[in-house]
C-alpha cells in the first residue's frame, strides 16, 4: 500500500510539471499609484473578441495572466486609464514573462519577450531620429535610416524564427520588399 501511495504521488508530481511546460506566466507590475484596483487586460492581436480577452484587478501593484495559448498579445490598462501606462506587446510563449506597465513599459524573461523589448527599443530610436532628419529636411537621410530600421527588424524577425510568435508578427509588420523584375531592353520592331 505504502508503494502505491509513493507511485501515485511520483506520477501526480511528474503530470503537473509536465502540465506547465507549455504554460505562460506572465508576472506584471505597474509604476503608477492610482491603479490600485483598475483592470488590465491581456488581448490577442487580431482577435480582440471580448471572449478571447482575458483581465483581471491590479492589486498592490501586481498583476499576473497565465495560461496556454501561444500567440501575440497587447497589455492594455483600462480605457480611462490608459495616460498611466504605455500599452506592451507580448508574445505568449511557454515561461515566465515579466513585465512593467508605465509611462515607458517594458517585457521580458523569455527568449521571444527578450527580443521583442529590443526591438522596441529599437523602434523608439528609429522614430526619434527619423523625427530629427525629416525636422531637419534631411529626407533621404530620414528614409536611408527608415529602411535600415526594417532592414534590423526582419533580422530579429529571422533570428527568433519565421514561424515563431514575434518573428511571424514582425515580419508581417515588416515583409521581404518584393523583388523589382529587371527592365529588359525591349527589342526593335522590324
């Protein structure tokens, strides 16, 4: 009996961590005070149906989603709330996700969440300095850096993996520019 009790326990503990390797925990925090008790919500990009939504209270400051679903998804506060914090794209892969809602709100903890902060970053410097050129009447300058920009985030796209959540959304964002044929030289009429 007392065997079976030790092989029930092995197996029950072995199904519940095999159960949460495909999960995603995401471990939230927000900066600002006056959210105590405001909901936030985790919204899957291109199906923000109320039924694929999924919110919840902050409460001391925190918050946390978890679930199984793998896909790209915006961290929002409360439509009246929103001037308290910058919306944050996730990609809710298996692992433990943290993140920060803020005037400046960043992600992390993950390989595709890692990537996704830099490119966000990435994309804040490419729109202030595109800002700066174009303020400056330096367009062609402006636009060299703006394809530069998408030139990088394909890159990140690649090296996430095409398929993977953030590379497929990134290079939706951003596609391969399309080959221009080569002009060829039209024959004379005889």
């Amino acid at each position: 009996m007392k065997r079976f009790l030790y092989v029930t326990a092995a197996v029950t503990a072995f199904l519940l961590c095999a159960c949460g390797r495909d999960e995603y925990r995401i471990h939230g925090r927000v900066t600002s005070n006056d959210l105590e008790g405001i909901r936030v919500f985790l919204v899957p990009i291109g199906h923000e149906e109320p039924e694929n939504v999924d919110s919840l209270e902050i409460h001391n400051h925190e918050f946390s989603f978890r679930g199984k679903e793998h896909r790209m998804c915006e961290i929002r506060l409360h439509r009246l709330h929103r001037d308290k914090g910058q919306n944050l794209l996730v990609a809710t892969e298996p692992g433990d996700i943290y993140v920060t809602i803020g005037p400046n709100s960043t992600g992390g903890g993950t390989p595709q969440n890692d990537s996704l902060q830099v490119w966000k970053d990435l994309t804040i410097q490419n729109n202030m300095r595109y800002g700066e050129l174009m303020e400056a009447g330096k367009r062609e300058e402006a636009m060299a850096a703006n394809t530069a920009y998408k030139e990088r985030t394909r890159a990140i796209a690649h090296a996430l993996g095409d398929e993977s959540i953030a590379g497929a959304f990134l290079l939706r964002l951003y596609p391969e520019p399309k080959e221009q044929p080569e002009l060829q030289a039209a024959e004379p009429k005889q």
